[in-house]
C-alpha cells in the first residue's frame, strides 16, 4: 500500500555555497553522480539557501518558489525530478510545494546548485519523515548537483570519487570544521555583468570529458595535487596552499578553454582581477593571495585575515569588480525547523 506524507508537515533546511580548492569536472557514470576524481572545497559562511517543503496530496503538480518568484521550466523540473527520488524512498507520491530563498545572487559562480541542492535534500527528507544520517544525506544532494554533496558539512570537506561501479565508496566527508583557520579568508570579487551560465555544468563538464586533450593528463595530475592541498591545509601553511590552489584553477581553466566548443566563464574583469594577484604575488615575493574560480564569473581569493585589506584596496581599483564579499570557512547544512 502506498503511504502517505505526513499531512501538512513543512520542514526547512539551510544550507551554504562552497568553493572548491580542488575542482569536480567530469563524472564516471551521470546517473548515479559519480566523479572522475575526488575534490576538495570549503563550505563559507554568511552566503545561504533557506528551503522549506511540504508535500501535500491536494496539489496538482510540483509548486517552486525562488526569492519570491514561481518557476517553471528546466528549474522546476530539476527540483521534480530530485523530488522523485525523496518521494520513492519515502513510498508516496504526493506533489510539494517548495519555497526557496538565496541570500545572495543566483547562478553565475556563487554555487547556488550546491547550497540550494543540500538545502533541498535535507527539507525534503525531513518533510517525508525520512531520517539520513549526514552521509546519506550527501549521497542524495549529490544527485541534484555534485559539488552539493560537500555543502552537508562545514568547513573543509573531501568528496571522495572511489573506485566501485556501485557508488558505495564515493562520498563527502568533513576533514576540518570551521574553526580550525579562521584565520583564512576568502575575498570574492563579484564582477559586474557576469552571465547567466548558457549550458548546465553537468553538460558542460562532460562535453571536457569527451573533448579536452587536457583531460587525461589532469586525472593524474589531481590525487598527488589533494594530497597536497589536504596536508597544507592540515598544517595551516597558507603560502603553500595558495599556491596550489592556483595551479588547480589554471588547470581547470585550461581544461574548459579546450574543450571543444570552448567553455570560457570569465570575463574581462575576472582575468583582471587574476592579473592583479599574480602582480601582488611577484610584488611581495610569495603567495600571498590565492584566486580561484568555478564555471562562473566572479573570483575567489584566498588570502589571510592580516593582507585582506591590501587585497580589497586593490579590488577596488579595477572597474568591473562591482562588489567585494570577505568570507570565512562556515558551518554545515541545518534543520531550521519542522512545523505541522
Ligand atoms: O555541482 P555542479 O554540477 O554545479 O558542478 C560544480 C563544478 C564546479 O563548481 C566547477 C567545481 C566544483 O567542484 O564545485
């Protein structure tokens, strides 16, 4: 017999964007969102999706919100079909309604995939009276966008890529909470007129797959590079860190540019603010700022507390960069409430 959701029953979750030091580009099977190799991000404060769902039998189909505006199309059809997955688990069938608010702005490099799918995931369970354990949870994110699958937890957190055909060894994991370097900060340089991204990153990263020459190479490149980034960020080394964390976005921007059509997410604001940084780099004699990027305009500079001032003095100087944003390591994904 087919159950039914709790009537009435609306669950919220928040949940926050991460950056990626080591990127996710390219999965090994799409349908159950598995990735070539393993990444690494940092979960940021003060950035979050607030999403609260309640699965009713009266309604006609899937209702979504965002920031106050009905969707339909390709948006609402993907929370559907994640939906789809909550609902078979659960053993009903019932329409949601679901309501959605960022924080900040949508789309074009702000992660709203990976905040709005782990909030998703977690008001949707909630509201089936499903109970996951905080793996399960990201296993599930994981299927609406993989780079949710880190947002379940705070601070600095790995999602393993395994090896196994079934999935079971590939996960997120937290390796260090927020506080330990709330020292390292992260200048994002929103520029202006970054564009609403045209093709999926799911699409997009395996059209690299099938057609960057780079692809292969990076493949081997990537597990001694995590390795690396992991034990720097083990040991607080922020110069080596911010070093590493720019040869990774290098190769991932080097990857997308060829692919075939190219895959090109900055604009000429973006590559300034790189070139700002690599001239303070040279100036100061070290790696004192760390940038970074994922397929989507704006630029992520690691930096520590003490050069943050410099760095955003420096922003402020080129035109384009419409707004500085400083964020810390932040914590995980969170029940707000269940009501009814
Ligand atoms: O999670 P998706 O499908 O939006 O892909 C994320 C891809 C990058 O942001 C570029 C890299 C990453 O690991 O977050």
């Amino acid at each position: 017999m087919a159950r039914r959701p709790v009537p009435g029953r609306r669950a919220t979750f928040d949940a926050a964007p991460n950056i990626a030091l080591v990127k996710y580009w390219g999965m090994r099977d799409v349908d159950r969102g598995l990735p070539f190799n393993s990444s690494l991000s940092v979960t940021l404060d003060r950035l979050r999706t607030r999403t609260s769902v309640r699965f009713d039998p009266a309604l006609e189909a899937d209702q979504f919100e965002l920031n106050g505006v009905g969707l339909d199309g390709p948006p609402r059809a993907a929370v559907s079909r994640f939906l789809d997955r909550v609902r078979k688990a659960a053993g009903f069938e019932s329409p949601a309604e679901v309501i959605s608010t960022n924080n900040f702005q949508t789309a074009s490099g702000l992660a709203s995939s990976a905040s709005g799918f782990a909030a998703l995931a977690g008001a949707a369970t909630a509201a089936a009276g499903l109970e996951l354990s905080p793996r399960a949870l990201s296993a599930l994110a994981r299927l609406g966008s993989g780079s949710a699958s880190r947002s379940i937890f705070g601070g600095f957190v790995e999602w393993r890529a395994g090896v196994r055909p079934d999935g079971r060894d590939c996960y997120a994991r937290p390796l260090y909470g927020p506080d330990h370097w709330p020292a390292l900060t992260d200048v994002v340089a929103l520029v202006e007129g970054a564009p609403e991204k045209s093709t999926r990153s799911a699409e997009a990263m395996q059209a690299s797959v099938r057609t960057s020459p780079l692809y292969r190479r990076r493949q081997t490149a990537v597990p001694p590079r995590l390795a690396r980034i992991r034990r720097a960020i083990r040991d607080r080394d922020a110069y080596l860190l911010f070093r590493l964390v720019i040869e990774e976005c290098d190769e991932f921007r080097a990857v997308c540019e060829s692919t075939d059509p190219p895959l090109d997410y900055l604009t000429d604001a973006s590559r300034e603010v790189l070139e700002a940084v690599d001239a303070m780099n040279a100036a100061a004699g070290r790696t004192i700022v760390g940038y970074t990027h994922d397929a989507g305009a704006h630029v992520h500079l690691f930096t520590l507390a003490a050069d943050a001032s410099r760095l955003r003095e420096r922003l402020a100087r080129i035109r384009g960069v419409a707004r500085v944003l400083t964020l810390h390591p932040g914590p995980g994904a969170r029940l707000v409430r269940i009501e009814g």
